[in-house]
C-alpha cells in the first residue's frame, strides 16, 4: 500500500515538469513558424536568413516568456517599431494560451559576470547578452527609453589642440572641438618570413585594398571633418608628398634659428637617415622659452628655397606641466600667411599636423613661432618641423620600404611619430602585420592617454588628446553570385580585451552599436538613391577585431564593400562615388556625435554651381548659385567664401561674401583666380572649380570649362570575361593615389591561389608609386595664361553657367571652349550619377546662337569632341542623319573620324597657319604633370571651307580643323589643349589660333 501511494505521488510530482517542456515546445514551434514568415519579409521586421531561437524559458508565477534570440538577431538594424512588430506577431502566433503572458527577448550570448549571476537568479537556461530592444540605437528611440550609460561622459570643454586663426565663427554645429581618430585600410609592410616588403591584400582591379580606401580617406573624409571644424589623427602618413625636409635645433640646424631667451629643454626629435629601433623623439631635444604678453618670434624653421610644390607641415613639441594652450604659429608659404594656435598641454613629444601648403621656393617660407600667449611667463617649447610625408625610413630586415611613407603600414609611421614601442610593437613579437593592425587600437589609447591605454607603460605616458571617437574605413573580399553588390559590413565590440563591457570612463561599450548603426545607416541610404537602388546593407558584427577591441573610445571598423567583386569595384574607382561615401560617414560622425552631446546639428552645405568670372565695369563680376542636397535639409549656406590667388603668389584666407554676386576690383594686366565655399554653422564646402580673368583694356575672350567630368575607367562585362579596360582610364579627381596598374586576369571563374597569383581582377604593379593626375579644375587657368602672355583679355565660367542662361555666348566675340576628356558616360545603374556629355541640348543651342552672329570666333578643343557627336557611349556610330552628327558637320564643320587617333604623342603641322604645331607633344603616359590623353579623336574636314591644321606622326590621322568664312572661324582641337607639355607651345599655339581669328580671308 505504501508503495502504491509513493509511486502515484512520483507520477504526479513530475506532470508540472512535463507540461513545462511541452509547453516550451510548443513555443518554440509557434516561434518558429514566426520567424519563418518573418524572413520571407512578410512583416514590418524581416531578421537576418541566419536567425534563429536559441530555447525558451517559460516562468507561470510571474507569467513571462522569456526568449532567447541567436546572435544572428543583432546582424540587422533594429528600431523601436521593430521590437514592437516582433512582440505583436509573437502575441499573434502564440494565440490565447499565453495572453496573459508577457514576453522577454534577449539576443546572444555572454561571459560577463554580472549577466551570469542575473541568469543564475533567474534559473534562465543561458546567459543573454542583452536584450533585443537595446539593440535600438538612442538616436531612435523614445526619450523615456533612452540608455544613458551610452552617452558621453565628460565631454571636453578644454582648448582644441589645433586652431587655424580666422576671423569666422566656428562650426559649433559641426565638429568644433571634436577629436577623432580615423585610419584607412592596410599598407605596405615587411614580411619576416619573406624578407621582402609587401602590400597586406592582393592588388585587384587595378588597385589594391591598402590604397583603395585611402583614396577615400584622405582626399574627402579628412578634408570633409576637418572643414566640420574637427581635429583628425591619423596612424599612417597622410601627405602624399613623397619628399620631405627637417630643420630642428639638432643636427645641422640648417633653416633652424632661435632669438635671445631661449633655453634648453630635455629629449626631443632627431633626424637620421634611417631608422632602426631607434625612437626618433628620443634621441634629440627640444628648446624652450617663457611665454610674453607681446608678440615675438623667437624660433625661425625656413625651408630655404629647398622646397617646391604642395607640402604637408608638421611642428613638434614637447608638453610640460606649465605649457600653454596658445602658442601661436605662422606658416609662410608663397606670399601669404596662415596662423594657428595650438595647445601645447597635449600631445607633445610627436608630429602634429597644421595644414598642407603649397611653396614656391622663397627663402623666406617655413614656420615661425612666437613668445606670445594669454599666459605670462609659462613656458613654451619648439622641436623639429617637418615638410612633407616623405618615403619610409624605418628600417627592416636590411633594407626601408622604398616606398611613399602614405602607402606604408601604421606601425612605421607610429615608430616615426615617437609612439612607445608597446604601441607600434604592442606584443613584440617581431610580427610587422600583426604589429600594424594590433597598434592602431592602442594607439588611440596613447592619444587618449591615462587611463584608456591598456598597457600600463603607454597609460602613463599618453598624450591627453580627448579622442572622442575613432573609425577604420576597410574594403572586404568575397565575390557575389548574382550581378549585386556585396555591400557594407559594419564590425564593432561591445567588450574589451578583458571582456568589460564598459570604457574606462564608465560609458557602455553598447554605443559602438549605435555608432555603427547610424553610419551604416547613413550609407546605404545615400549610396541607394545615389548610386546603386539596391546597394547591399550587410550584418552588424560584434566581433572582437583587434581594431574594434583595443581602442577605449567609441569605434567602428566598416568593410565598406568587396574588393574582390567587381560590381563593387565599378562604384569603388568612381571618385563621385567616393566623394558620396566619404560624405554619408561623416554625416553620421556629427549626428552620432550631437546626439551624444546634446546638441543641434548642421550638414556643411555641397559646394555652389553655375561659378561665373567676367569683367563689369572694369571689375571683376563674380557670380554662381547654391548646390542644396536633396539628401540632407540642413546643408544650406548662412554665407559663402571667396579665395583669391593674384599673380601665383598663393591663395589667400578668404573672405566671406553675402549674397550670390560680388564685384572685385582688379588691377589692370594682372592675373586673378578665383574660387568659392559655401559656409554654414556646419562647416565649409569643398570649393568649386577655379576660374581666372585677366584685363588688359581690349576685348576679353571668353573661356568656357565644359570639363567637369570624374568617373572610374571602362569596362567590359561578359559572362566569361569581366573587368577594367584599357580604352577608357576614367578621370581621376585631383590625383588618384589608388593605382596600381592595369588588370590582366578577365576570367571570372579564375580562383584565388594567393596574393601573388589572386586570380579574376588580378592586376599590374607597375603604376602603384605614380600619381595619377585627372581632372584638377583648374584648366581655365592654363588657358589663361597662353592669353595673358599674348596679351589678350580673357574672363571665364563654367559650362553651366552658359547652360542654364546666367551668362551669353554671343556678348563675346572669341570664345575658348575646353572640354578636356569631357565625355557622355553610362552609369552603372540606368539613371543614377551624372552623364558627362560634351554636347547637351541645351549648350547646342547655346553654342548655335553664338556661330550665327557675325565675327564670331571659337577655339574648342577635347580628347572626345567628336566621339561625343558621333558615337554613342555604347561606342557605336550614330547615323548619317542623327542631329548630333549634323550639328557637328554644319555648325562645327568637322567629322569625327575615330576616338582611338594616337598613342605616339607627338604631332606635326599640315597648315601654314599652325608651325607650331611642328615637334609638339601632348601628354599621352600616366608619369607626368598632367592627365594622360589616351584616346584622342582625329578631325576631319567636313567642309571645302575647313582644312587640316596638323596630323599625329604615328599614323597621319588628322588632329584638327580650321574652318574660314567671310567672317566666321573655327578652331578645333581633337586632343585637349591644356596638355601640350610645353608652356611655351601652348603659348605660340594661341598666338597663331588668334591670328587666324583676326586674318581675313
């Protein structure tokens, strides 16, 4: 009997057991069929194809069910009215049994110990990581749910370690008194086990990824930030100048001079040729001097006359208990001057960046530092400074780089900006390529200084820079199966090397989430009505990279698209889309960084459009509209800037211009360019093209820039043979840094073996130490000068101008048309970007009313002047009846023969009225000053009233046109005027197209 009633007792004790199992069961089902619906999108909230439910746990007391999501569940972007559709469809699919329940979602999995003992306490059957609502990012959430251990802690209210001196307001809704840490990609470094240097990926399509993301970084990122008001640090070099000139108080002082008051400090910065283990800002010393209330240059670092060209200047210090916040320096470069204060309490004992300049060889420019200062009799102290980037000389094995020092790794240029060898070494193992991706992260922590570096060493001994966040821009491999991008991948930590889940400082490593997510955020919306409608938004990883680890600030790695896809790469070598990106990553750093602060925020506006420079009352008339973005509501100019260069004697500060129209007096028979910003409390544009004028009292000729064309080179796309060709380079923004040569490996099927042999994009290497010079928006002024020396009064303006009706061809009588390698392209995506066209309708007709008028004289000249009329961009030929062939032969009075003309370069003269064109050169290689031609048209007459002008010596094609009528004349060019390599031929050019205007028939 008592056997009978312990057996029935037993039974009954395990049916709460039973039906606890079943009922997790049974919520696991129903979730799942949740989850299977939800992936097919057939909800608000689609999860990652990969999610999944890790189990369940089921408490009736307190009627909760408590889900437990897969790490997969924080791969997509999460808002708030994602975690109200997933709490509404899991109510839906659970039904009414569990009605009365509420329900938890937690997502991943952790160690922290913390967590463990909340699991423990509630008998859960794993420890989660968080739950999903905190996987909302503040910025998006209500106000009640906000996480304020995500926000900043102390944010610095002290003195901005750089400041240029200018009469403006700062951008106190940009970046003012922002500091941030950003790095780019890779970079060359010495493999031990090789002993060789090399690149750390394989070069790809014509690049390679420890170039590629540098050609976004430093021409767009850093400038955009920087004109947001932020100070930028970056680990690897950042001047492309490969030359380089010291002058410091050691060595032999040459350009170095100290006045009377000056005293020794302790150990400083000293040059050697080479490097080995040595630590450069340990070997030298550095000087000092009082500080006064009066101005007094007491230290002196000319160049000498040693230095011509763009260089990036650098100072360096030392920081002392009693330093000022507000030493001021003056640059003189060519015959301006810029001044800055810099706050000397921070970052001593390295090389701090104030700006790159251009010189022009005077003796007299170079660095001066004064004594003056708000702070009497505090100290002041001077170390080298240093001109250009330079080439690597850190030595390894037994030989440096031999490369620029921009392209080599972190861990060299940490070494040579006097960083600990626990920073640019951090495990000292001998190891270059774990050195240059482990070093960044630390780094940071050196710059932040204590108590944010890990290794106790580098804590002690920081810089006291308040980085206030830091972000590597990466490109990724992998190839897609389908004609899609890869897309963009966003890694971030929310632990640290020790696996806390907080910074030293106290605020949650949880708002690198949310930093990730905003930029990630910012750039598929961009890139999406930009450039590609379907641009892949790939997972958000929080994964422990070195780089996401290390640093103690708030910081993100993004893999910002596959180098080894070639969908990828056609937007990649664009540098508009360049430019799209750089701008989407810095729009989420300010909103990011305001939302931290508490602060509004304002979007620098886009640069203005429609520039015109003509003469009015014998002044310069200057005139142009406003860019707004349709992208961001608040980029909208309070004001614009107008910068002056008179007679190449450099560009000045600025001056800031109301309204949308200035006159400027001019000087008679002088040189002028011009150039404008739009300015609001955001920050300042990028400028727009430069336009030039010059008035010598006679009737000026009227210069047009049709030649606004970026763009990446010309492809090929087939099934079996896929890549970048040779036909058309593209046009580089500026310089392009990124080149390595051209792809030789089309096969798509061609496997990676190794980064020697990469297979499909596989490419040269020839051209990776080149500066590829593009389009520089300056080409006016190369027009202008052949006109000033002749004599010859010249205004200019920019295509649209004419286009769009602000300015009349007709009011001129000699009009100089450039259209350079201005050509009609094809986007990737049919009706995103820009399509470069030579001959719109609206210039046709323009252009049309101008030829009607009497006297009227034009000079035109381009590498695709008659590609453009007739070819379409497909490269087939338009036929015989097409308007703009037409057009071509009655109004221009010339045929397009073929756009691949020559490849020799050299040209001779066929016309009695062109000599000059005997032993002329255009440029037609990549190593040169100026842009590479590599497809001229040849020019046929059209017309008896037309004659050949000249012919390419490789194969007598014809180069040009001269038309003549009873008054009107055309010239035209079938290779673009501007790169004629010799000065003096470009000036005897014009001189007889002149002549030939003024000759009657």
């Amino acid at each position: 009997m008592f056997k009978q009633i312990f057996l029935i007792v037993l039974i009954f004790s395990f049916i709460p057991t039973i039906t606890s199992a079943q009922s997790i069961k049974d919520v696991k089902s129903k979730f799942d069929e949740y989850i299977l619906h939800a992936k097919l999108g057939e909800f608000t909230y689609q999860p990652d194809s990969t999610a999944r439910l890790d189990t369940v746990s089921i408490n009736k007391k307190t009627k909760k069910v408590y889900l437990f999501l897969g790490k997969q569940w924080e791969y997509k972007p999460v808002r708030r009215e994602d975690v109200e559709d997933v709490y509404t469809q899991t109510r839906k699919f659970l039904g009414d049994k569990y009605a009365k329940y509420d329900f938890v979602f937690f997502v991943g999995k952790t160690d922290d110990k913390n967590q463990k003992k909340i699991a423990k306490k509630n008998k859960w059957p794993q420890t989660p990581k968080c739950k999903f609502a905190d996987l909302v990012p503040n910025i998006y959430r209500y106000k009640h749910h906000f996480d304020h251990k995500r926000n900043t802690v102390h944010k610095h209210k002290g003195i901005p370690h750089v400041q240029k001196i200018s009469k403006e307001k700062s951008p106190t809704k940009g970046l003012y008194n922002n500091h941030l840490a950003i790095w780019n990609s890779h970079g060359w470094y010495y493999e031990k086990s090789l002993n060789r240097w090399e690149w750390q990926r394989a070069r790809l399509f014509q690049t390679v990824e420890d170039l590629l993301p540098t050609a976004f970084v430093l021409p767009y990122l850093v400038p955009m930030l920087e004109n947001a008001g932020a100070n930028v640090y970056l680990p690897r070099e950042r001047d492309i100048q490969s030359k380089m000139l010291i002058v410091d108080n050691d060595g032999d002082r040459r350009g170095y001079t100290e006045k009377e008051g000056v005293f020794a400090g302790g150990k400083g910065f000293k040059y050697k040729e080479e490097y080995s283990e040595e630590k450069p800002f340990s070997i030298g010393t550095y000087r000092k001097v009082k500080s006064t209330k009066k101005e007094n240059v007491v230290f002196e670092w000319q160049t000498e006359g040693e230095i011509k060209g763009e260089f990036g200047v650098y100072i360096s210090y030392a920081t002392l208990p009693i330093s000022i916040d507000d030493a001021h320096y003056v640059i003189k470069h060519q015959k301006q001057e810029t001044a800055y204060l810099v706050n000397q309490k921070i970052a001593g004992g390295t090389w701090v960046y104030l700006g790159t300049f251009k010189f022009d060889g005077s003796p007299e420019e170079g660095v001066y530092l004064s004594s003056k200062s708000k702070h009497k009799d505090k100290i002041i102290t001077a170390d080298a400074v240093r001109f250009g980037g330079g080439s690597g000389n850190i030595k390894r094995g037994n030989t440096t780089s031999g490369r620029p020092r921009f392209m080599e790794g972190a861990r060299y240029h940490l070494q040579f900006s006097g960083a600990p060898t626990e920073v640019y070494a951090p495990k000292n193992e001998g190891n270059d390529y774990k050195d240059d991706y482990q070093s960044r992260g630390e780094w940071v922590n050196w710059l932040t200084g204590a108590p944010f570096a890990i290794n106790p060493d580098v804590a002690n001994s920081g810089l006291n820079v308040p980085i206030d966040l830091a972000l590597a821009l990466h490109t990724d491999s992998g190839v897609s199966d389908s004609d899609t991008t890869k897309g963009t991948l966003l890694i971030y930590s929310t632990t640290d090397m020790k696996k806390n889940t907080t910074f030293p400082n106290g605020q949650s490593r949880y708002t690198n989430r949310d930093l990730a997510d905003i930029i990630q955020t910012q750039i598929v919306a961009d890139l999406r009505v930009l450039h590609d409608s379907i641009w892949n938004r790939r997972e958000l990883w929080d994964r422990r990279y070195s780089e996401a680890v290390y640093p103690n600030v708030p910081t993100i790695l993004i893999e910002l698209l596959s180098h080894q896809n070639f969908k990828d790469m056609r937007f990649a070598l664009d540098p508009q889309f360049r430019f799209d990106v750089s701008r989407a990553i810095y729009k989420g750093i300010v909103k990011y960084l305001s939302y931290q602060e508490n602060r509004p925020f304002v979007i620098q506006p886009l640069k203005p459009k429609e520039f015109a420079v003509t003469l009015q009352n014998q002044k310069a008339f200057l005139q142009w509209k406003v860019q707004l973005d349709s992208l961001e509501k608040t980029a909208v100019p309070s004001y614009y800037k107008l910068y002056t260069n008179k007679d190449n004697q450099g560009w000045d500060a600025g001056s800031i211009v109301y309204g949308n129209n200035l006159e400027v007096a001019i000087e008679k028979a002088h040189f002028y360019r011009f150039k404008i910003a739009a300015v609001n409390e955001g920050g300042e544009s990028f400028t727009t093209e430069e336009l030039s004028i010059a008035d010598f009292g006679n009737k000026p000729a009227l210069i047009v820039n049709g030649f606004d064309r970026i763009g990446a080179p010309s492809v090929i796309d087939t099934p079996s043979y896929k890549g970048f060709t040779t036909s058309d380079d593209g046009v580089a923004d500026g310089v392009d840094i990124s080149f390595t040569g051209n792809q030789y490996d089309y096969n798509p099927k061609s496997d990676w073996l190794d980064d020697d042999a990469p297979g499909h994009g596989a490419s040269y290497a020839d051209a990776e130490t080149i500066l590829i010079r593009g389009n520089t928006h300056d080409f006016t002024r190369v027009h202008g000068e052949a006109f000033y020396y002749l004599k010859q009064s010249f205004v200019s303006v920019s295509i649209e101008a004419i286009e769009n009706g602000l300015i009349k061809l007709e009011d001129y009588e000699v009009v100089d048309v450039l259209f350079g390698e201005q050509k009609s392209t094809e986007p990737v995506q049919e009706g995103k970007g820009k399509v470069y066209s030579c001959f719109s309708s609206s210039f046709k007709k323009k252009l049309s009313v101008f030829l009607e008028q009497p006297s009227s004289k034009l000079f035109i000249s381009g590498a695709y002047i008659g590609t453009d009329l007739f070819e379409k961009p497909n490269g087939l030929r338009k036929g015989r009846k097409h308007t703009d062939v037409l057009y071509a032969k009655k109004k221009l009075h010339f045929i397009g023969r073929t756009n691949y003309a020559d490849k020799v370069g050299t040209v001779f003269s066929v016309n009695s009225n062109f000599k000059s064109l005997n032993n002329l050169s255009y440029a037609n290689t990549i190593d040169t000053k100026l842009y590479r031609v590599e497809a001229p048209d040849a020019l046929d007459p059209a017309d008896k009233a037309t004659k050949v002008i000249g012919r390419y010596t490789g194969n007598n094609k014809s180069i040009g046109i001269a038309y003549s009528d009873d008054e009107n004349k055309i010239v035209a060019l079938g290779f673009p005027f501007e790169t004629i390599t010799s000065e003096q031929k470009r000036i005897e050019f014009m001189e007889e197209v002149i002549v030939f205007f003024q000759s009657i028939n």
